[in-house]
C-alpha cells in the first residue's frame, strides 16, 4: 500500500461535484502535483487530505491508517499556504517555534531544531526579524521551515509561490525542490502553473473538472497527453483534425487534408474521427517540396532562443519552433517544407474525453 492513499474521494458542494472520485497513491518520499484550471478541484483535494473539509464518499489513508474521518489537527500534517499566514506580532524564530510549542517539544529542543530549519531555508541570519521586516520570497521560505520543523509524514502546498514575481518564482521552485529531496518529505503540491509542476514534481495529476484525468511523470504527461485539454494546457500543441483510414496492430493512418500520416501505436479503428497532436518543437523546417507538407510562413515571432513560425499548410495553420542558430530566419511570405518523425505524432478522440485505460 502507497504512503498516502486516496481511494474514490469525492467532494460535493450542495449539488456542485468539486471532486469525482479521486484515486491517487503517493509514495513516501515523492513530490506530486495537483495541476490543472482554476475550480477544477486541486484545492479542494488538498483540503480533505489536510482534514479542512469532509469528503463525501471515499477514503483517505496516510501510511496504512484510516484517516479519512480524522480531525486535522490529529493528522500531523505540515501545510503551506500561498499566503504565508505568518504570526505579524512573532519573530521568525518564533513563528517557526510555534508548532513545537504547540507539540509540548522542550525548550532546548525547540531551539535545535529551529536553527536547523531556518538553515534549511537560509534564514538563521532573519531568526530575530518580524515578518513585515521580510521579503516575499523570505517570508514564503518561513512558512515552508514553520511546516517543515514538526517534520510532517507529508507537507502540503497550495499555490506555495503564487505570491513572488516571475524570477523569484523561478528560483523558489528549484530551492523548493532542493530541500524536498534533502528532507524527503512526502510533498503534494496544488498549482495551477504547468511549467512549476513540471520541473518540481516526481509526479503530476492533471485535472479537469473534478476528475483526474491523467497520474504520470512530467513527461510522460508532455509527450503523451490523454486528453485534448492536456496537449494543450501542459504545453503547445498543434492538433488537426483527420480520420482513420487503416490501422494495423502497431501503426496507425490518418487522413489529415491532403496528406496521410502514419502514427505509432494503434488505439482508434478505421474511420474514427480523430486528432492528430504534434508540438510545435517537434516540427522540422525544411526546403520546399522535401517535405511532407509545404507550407507558407504567415507570421513568425522571436523567442530569443527560438523562432515561433506560423506556417499555412494543407492541414491547417501549424506553430513551429525552430532553434535561433544565430542565421538568418525564414521571412514572411517564404514558402517551407515541413517535416516530422513518426514517434512525435499522437492520436485523441476528436469528441473531448478521456481515453479509457
Ligand atoms: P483555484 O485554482 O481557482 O483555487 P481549484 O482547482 O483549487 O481552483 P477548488 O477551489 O477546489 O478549485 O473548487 C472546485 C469547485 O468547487 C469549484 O467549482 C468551486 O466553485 C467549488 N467550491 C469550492 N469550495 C466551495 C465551497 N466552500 N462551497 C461551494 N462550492 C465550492
């Protein structure tokens, strides 16, 4: 049995299904993300494993124990929220203390194992500060050490980073990182940003609508998307509509405008209406009619390290992302072949649901 384990959880607001049946097994020691849209009910996830809110049917167990109906502040959970909810009146010393205290830990030991959370996060030197003293990014690595010095079984965040500007964020993620695996706290993670979710998490539950839909490592959930909503909320992807023409036992054909493309892997019968999902970095420019489409550039914009195309073809408008060599680049108006390895091509339902396991 996984440490935590969350067995048909679901949640109803009134006659609202925030979640529907939620299965998820987290090891010990991993880091797992919930992602997905807002209201799609990562939060209300987290709340029921924290014990803030009851579910309404299903179960919840933390290392073998039942504790789907047990109170919060029986769980022992450390839980981070993106408001830091610091103490304003108490030091960091202090704020981070406050569980200790709470927990009937003796003095000298509180002490101990404050300073060695406040390491953690490289804030011994703030110890004697009060939050208001603190930047956003400081007070936020206060809140992780407050969760972190009760040494928790598992340490929830919701939106952790929210709070903090874009390169802030950026560095928090990989220090957030750091410091779960020095500690190797079992971690599961609410965002709603796919890129954090990606470079932090072991793994990531993808969510919409109350439902998972897809329980997988980063890449996996990159490079093979169950759903249209995945390819294209984790991530960019081109997706173009076709239609089966044959399927044998490991490739797939698709008739996609005035070409047909071969994908590997055979999960659609012939004449099933489908989507075809390819990223942008995975589409090749090359010379006009070698190829296996040609297309014309509509519009391209500069990334810095990369160039964004827009490229006309027989099969739709598809985005490009084609490498700053530091050479010239296609112009606008300049006619282009593309093309594409077979791995690199996946196939979706063309209606929006879920593929069946
Ligand atoms: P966000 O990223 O915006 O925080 P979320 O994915 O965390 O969104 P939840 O907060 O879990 O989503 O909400 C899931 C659904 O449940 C939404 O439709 C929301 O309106 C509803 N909901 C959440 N809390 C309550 C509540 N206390 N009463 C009624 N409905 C609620």
């Amino acid at each position: 049995m996984s440490f935590l384990q969350l067995t048909d959880v679901t949640k109803f607001y009134g006659s609202t299904c925030a979640v529907q049946s939620m299965n998820l097994s987290v090891e010990k020691g991993e880091f797992v993300s919930l992602l997905g849209p807002s209201g799609c009910g990562k939060t209300t996830t987290l709340q029921m494993v924290a014990g803030f809110e009851a579910v309404s049917s299903g179960r919840i167990a933390l290392a073998g124990r039942d504790i789907t109906h047990a109170k919060a502040n029986t769980r022992g959970l450390g839980i981070v929220f993106q408001s830091y909810a610091l103490f304003p009146h108490m030091t960091v010393a202090d704020n981070v203390s406050f569980g200790l205290e709470m927990r009937k830990v003796p003095k000298s030991e509180r002490k101990e194992r404050v300073a060695q959370a406040l390491g953690l996060v490289h804030l011994e030197k703030h110890a004697g500060r009060y939050p208001r003293e603190l930047s956003g990014g400081q007070r936020q690595r206060v809140a992780l050490a407050r969760a972190l010095v009760i040494e928790p079984p598992v340490l929830l965040l919701d939106e952790p980073l929210s709070n903090l500007d874009a390169k802030l964020r950026e560095e928090m993620q990989f220090e957030l990182r750091q410091i779960q695996r020095k500690v190797g706290t079992t971690t599961v993670m609410v965002t709603h940003d796919q890129s954090e979710a990606m470079s932090i998490s072991d793994r990531v539950v993808v969510m919409e609508a109350g439902r998972a839909t897809q329980i997988d490592h980063p890449h996996r959930v990159y490079e093979h998307p169950r759903t249209r909503f995945i390819s294209t909320f984790v991530g960019k992807a081109n997706l173009v509509p076709g239609q089966v023409t044959t399927a044998s036992a490991t490739h797939t054909h698709v008739g996609a405008g005035p070409i047909e493309v071969r994908v590997e892997g055979a999960q659609f019968r012939p004449g099933a209406a489908v989507l075809l999902s390819v990223r942008p970095e995975k589409l090749q420019l090359v010379p006009a009619v070698q190829g296996r489409i040609d297309g014309e550039v509509c519009e391209r914009f500069f990334l810095g390290s990369q160039w964004l195309y827009r490229v006309g073809t027989g099969m739709g408008d598809l985005m490009v992302l084609a490498p700053n060599d530091g050479r010239s680049a296609l112009e606008e108006g300049e006619r282009t072949g593309l093309d594409w390895p077979d791995h690199c091509m996946r196939l979706l339902p063309a209606q929006e649901a879920a593929l069946a396991d």
